[in-house]
C-alpha cells in the first residue's frame, strides 16, 4: 500500500505571493507619481514626490508580515509630504495598498478608525475650499470617503475567501489523514488476520503431531515461522513508509504473489484449486492489490470460521475488468456479521468502483468481487 507522504505547501505559492508584493510596490509608485504630477505640482519631482513613491512601495514588500506597521508608516510619509509642498489631490488613494492589506487582518476596525482620521484631518485640511466651491470639497471628500470604503470592503472580503480556504484545507488535511488511517488499519489487519489465522492453524498441527510425528510437527512450524517472518517483514515495510524512512512506497502485493497466500492456505491444512484466467501482468497496480488482499482476507476466513476442506480461488483478468472469486465448502448459512474483515474489503472495491458479493451459495460460502480495470494507471 502506498501510504501518502505529508502535503507540504509548495514553493510557487510564496514565490506568486513575493511577485504580487512586488507588483503592488510598482503600481504605487507608478501610481502616485503620475496622480501628484497630474496636479501640476509646482515642486521638482525629486524633491519628495519620487522619494514618496518609492517609500510608499518599499513598505509593501513588508505588507504581509507588518500590515499595521505598513499602513501607519505609509500614513506618516504622506502627513510629511503633504506639509511640504502644494499638493492637494487626496489623502487616502495613495497609501490604497497599504490600506487593503491591514483591512484584510483581523485589526480592521483599527484601519477603519484610522482611515475616518485621516478623511476628518483630510476635511479640515480642505476646508478652505468649502468657502469658494462646496461641490468640489463634497466631491472630495466623498471620493476619498468612497475609496477607503471599498479599501476596507475588499480586504473584508479577501479575508473572507482565505479563512474559507483555509477551512478548506483544514477539512480536506482531515479527510486525508482519516482515509490514510483507514487504508493502514485495513493493511495491518489483512497482514495481521492472515498470519494469525495460518501460524494458529499450524500451531494446532504441531501439538497434535508432536508426540506421534515429530517431523510433521516440525514443518509445521517452519510453516509458521515463514508465514511469521512474511507479515514481520510486510509490517516493517508499512511502518518505515509512515516513519518517511523508506523512501517512498511499501512494497505492494500483485496478482502474482496470491500463490504464496494460497500455499500458505494449503499449508494449513486446506484442499485450495487456484484457477487463474486472462494476463494478470495486464491488471493495474490498484486493482491487483485489491484481489490479493480478498483472496488473504477470504481464505483467512475460510481457516477460522467456515470448517471448510476445500476451497476454489477463480481470478479472471479480462480487457475492462478483473473479477475474483473466493468458494469453498464450509459453514454457509448464518447471519453475516461485516466486521474490519469485510468491511476493508467493501471499502476496496467501492474505492476502485466495483461490486462486491458475499454469502451463501449452494454447498458452501462465496466472496466475489467484480473490479473495472480500464482506464487504470498501470
């Protein structure tokens, strides 16, 4: 099973938030020397207004991780520009990033007292022309009222839209991180269940035998150990890959490998006819995972609960699907209790989206799954 390794968050996210930041400096700068010398300034560009510009768009690259800082700063070299020389052309317009940034922080209400200041200084500082033209002062003092409005709305928003993604993240971090435990329980369960299932049944022969048939008895134990030594090195694979010390993926079962579950079945005292149909090196990794494990799964079954002598493994690989069948002769009436067994079976073939069927049949038990195959990475 290949056991996914922690989401990082890649590199080209903070490399397009730096190429924002920067883009956002260039603007003000082009921004407000072009806006200030649109007013006929009568002052020499590089007397304040170039310094100003440049000021106002080197604080942005610091917008993210000081935004308050940014805009009080931004605020102060306006107040000083402003006191030395003749320009009257707006207030709040010039420090606009500085603005949107610190509304998109939880302190927004701090940035909406701050801007209604500085619209009132604004007011009291063109109250001279209130004398001579009350339309112009109104709509000035509006527009900058206006601006700072939708300033402060769009960093609401903008806040808006990250917290949902963030919560986003958060839902999806959680869904991975359930399915992940969920295909590493169904994992050691198979592991765990089959060995279990086998090294006991061998265990039980080597009592029996002990005394009467040494030598059969000690096969059977060398069978346990095999089957031992298989799930400990299966289990070290599994826990190295969530440790990250494996380097990549856990070893993966293939179509190729159900002989050895069923020597093991047959080793433990089962009578198993392995019937294979088709190309099984043709059956995508995932699909073939799945038939390995209902193949483990359903002969562990077999052994524990059915008191079945013989048992049929069918595996038909065809173009679009591969189907498995898993019969024997045990015990098939009775309720089904899906317990993680089934359950880690169900959930296989649902994953990969096909049908699975257990129950009786007629003389015995049945685990069949059909599983679509076309179109499967290989």
């Amino acid at each position: 099973m290949a056991v996914p390794s922690p989401q990082r968050a890649p590199a080209p996210v903070r490399h397009s938030a730096r190429l924002l930041d920067l883009a956002l400096a260039v603007i003000t700068v082009v921004g407000v020397v072009t806006g200030v010398m649109a007013a006929e300034v009568r002052e020499s560009p590089w007397a304040g207004l170039i310094p100003l510009a440049l000021f106002l768009g080197a604080l942005l690259l610091f917008r993210r991780r000081w935004p308050m800082t940014v805009l009080l700063l931004s605020i102060a070299a306006i107040f000083v520009y402003r006191f030395n020389s003749h320009f009257q052309g707006g207030w709040i317009w010039p420090a606009s990033a500085a603005y949107f940034s610190a509304a998109c922080t939880p302190r927004v209400r701090w940035v909406a007292l701050i801007g209604v200041a500085q619209l009132v200084y604004a007011a009291v500082d063109f109250w001279w022309v209130l004398q001579r033209n009350v339309v112009r002062f109104v709509v000035h003092i509006a527009g900058e009222g206006l601006v700072l409005a939708m300033l402060i709305g769009a960093g609401l928003v903008c806040a808006a839209v990250m917290r949902w993604r963030g919560q986003l993240r958060e839902t999806d971090g959680r869904a991975r991180a359930a399915e992940e435990r969920l295909q590493v329980s169904r994992e050691v369960h198979d592991i765990v269940a089959h060995t279990l299932a086998v090294v006991g049944v061998q265990l039980n022969v080597a009592t029996d035998a002990l005394e009467e048939d040494p030598a059969e008895a000690a096969a059977a134990l060398r069978v346990a150990k095999d089957v031992r030594n298989r799930a400990m090195a299966d289990l070290a694979s599994l826990i190295g890959v969530l440790r990250d010390n494996a380097g990549g993926a856990a070893p993966q079962p293939d179509l190729a490998s159900v002989g050895t579950i069923v020597a093991d079945a047959r080793a433990a005292g089962l009578q198993v006819v392995l019937d294979e149909r088709g190309d099984p090196s043709a059956v995508p990794a995932a699909p073939a995972v799945a038939v390995y494990r209902i193949v483990q799964e359903a002969l562990t079954n077999t052994l524990k609960h059915s008191g079945a002598a013989r048992a049929e493994v069918t595996i038909d690989c065809g173009p679009s699907s591969v189907t498995v069948e898993v019969k024997d002769d045990g015990r098939g009436g009775g309720e089904i209790v899906e317990r993680h067994g089934l359950a880690g079976m169900r959930e296989r073939v649902s994953a990969l989206g096909g049908t699975l069927t257990v129950g009786p049949v007629p003389g015995g038990f049945s685990v069949r799954a059909e599983i679509p195959v076309a179109g499967s990475p290989v």
